[in-house]
C-alpha cells in the first residue's frame, strides 16, 4: 500500500502535460483504491468469525439493540447455487444471519475420511464474502446444539427435507423459545451431488 502510494506521488509529479503518465497514475490510485477494498473484506471476515465462547456476548448484544438473530448451520463444503439460494432465504427472516459451520473434524466424522474438500476456515471465508452471511462460528460438534445455546437465536433455519423429529436441535431449540423454519432447497444442488459430477467428467 505505501509503495503504491509513493509510486502515484511519483507519477503525479511526472504527469506535468504528458497524456501516458496521467494513464498510469489513474491506474495506480485505482489499484490503491481496489488494493483498500481487498482489505477491508478481509477486515470484516477477520471480525465476523466468532468463536463459539464469544457468541454468548456478541449476540446478547445484537439482540438487545432490537436485532432478530436467524441461525442456520452445516458444512457447505463446496459452495453451490443452492446453498446461496438457502443463505439469501434464510437472512429475509431477520436481521442478521449466523452461520453454524461444522469443524474440518466434525465433517469427516459426518461426510467420511475423504471430507472436507475445503479447510474450515476457507469455507468460513467464503460464506463471509456472500452478501447474507453476517457471522460464521465454526463447531467442533456433530449436532448444532451447543451452537444454538451460544447464540440463542429467535429463528433457526434447516432445510425442507428435515422434520422437526428428524432434527436433534429440536429438542433444545423448543427449551430455548427458537422457532424452527423449514426452506425449500433447490432441487438435485447439493455438494455431494456436485463432487460426483467432476469426477464422472
């Protein structure tokens, strides 16, 4: 960032009557500008993974400035249309949208050896680079039970090939007064289904 600073500097002093070095210095203050934005996604996503110990607080603190916090969880290993879909659905609900995200652990005992494709921490990334996602608190759990009772939302998502007694959260989430909504998902969209298409290609 500095050294692009003192190259603009440079080009400015140069780009007395000269057409070419008011190109490059154009060039070099929208790199700095495109070079700010980078960091400030990277900022926000930096902040916005919250450890499950630090969930209690942060969200007490949304929901006492009038926020309706809507949580939803899995492993969204690799990132599909119906994932997104089921993201933006999810966030109509309320104001901010907690992502649960099971651990690179959790998801090979769920998904097998072979599970994640992607590390726990790029997936946590990703979701946060979509427009929905407000926070992502990564789980160490097979069940997003203790996710739910650290951040004790008022609505908790899943999607529409679930029932409430197929659900193991169920249970805690009646305990806790969270009301349960059940999203349609885009039909055959689903990282197993896409993990099986690249390797047949």
């Amino acid at each position: 960032m500095i050294l692009l600073l003192i190259m603009c500097v440079r080009a400015s002093a140069s780009a007395k009557n000269g057409s070419k070095c008011k190109t490059q210095l154009n060039a070099l203050c929208h790199a700095i500008v495109s070079k700010k934005n980078v960091l400030q996604q990277k900022f926000k996503q930096m902040n916005n993974l919250i450890t499950i110990k630090d969930a209690p607080l942060v969200f007490a603190k949304l929901k006492s400035e009038g926020k309706t916090i809507v949580a939803t969880n899995g492993c969204f290993d690799v990132l599909h249309i119906g994932h997104s879909r089921y993201l933006a659905e999810s966030k109509k609900l309320g104001d901010i949208l907690v992502v649960g995200l099971n651990s690179d652990a959790s998801v090979r005992r769920l998904k097998g050896a072979e599970r994640p494709i992607n590390s726990e921490f790029d997936r946590a990334e990703l979701l946060l680079a979509l427009e929905a996602v407000d926070y992502v608190v990564i789980f160490e759990e097979d069940t997003a039970i203790e996710f739910l009772k650290a951040v004790q939302p008022q609505i908790y998502t899943k999607g529409g090939q679930y029932s409430p007694d197929q659900l193991p959260e169920t249970a805690t989430a009646n305990e806790l007064g969270i009301k349960i909504v059940f999203i349609e998902m885009v039909e055959a969209k689903s990282t197993t289904a896409t993990l099986e298409k690249i390797k047949n290609a």
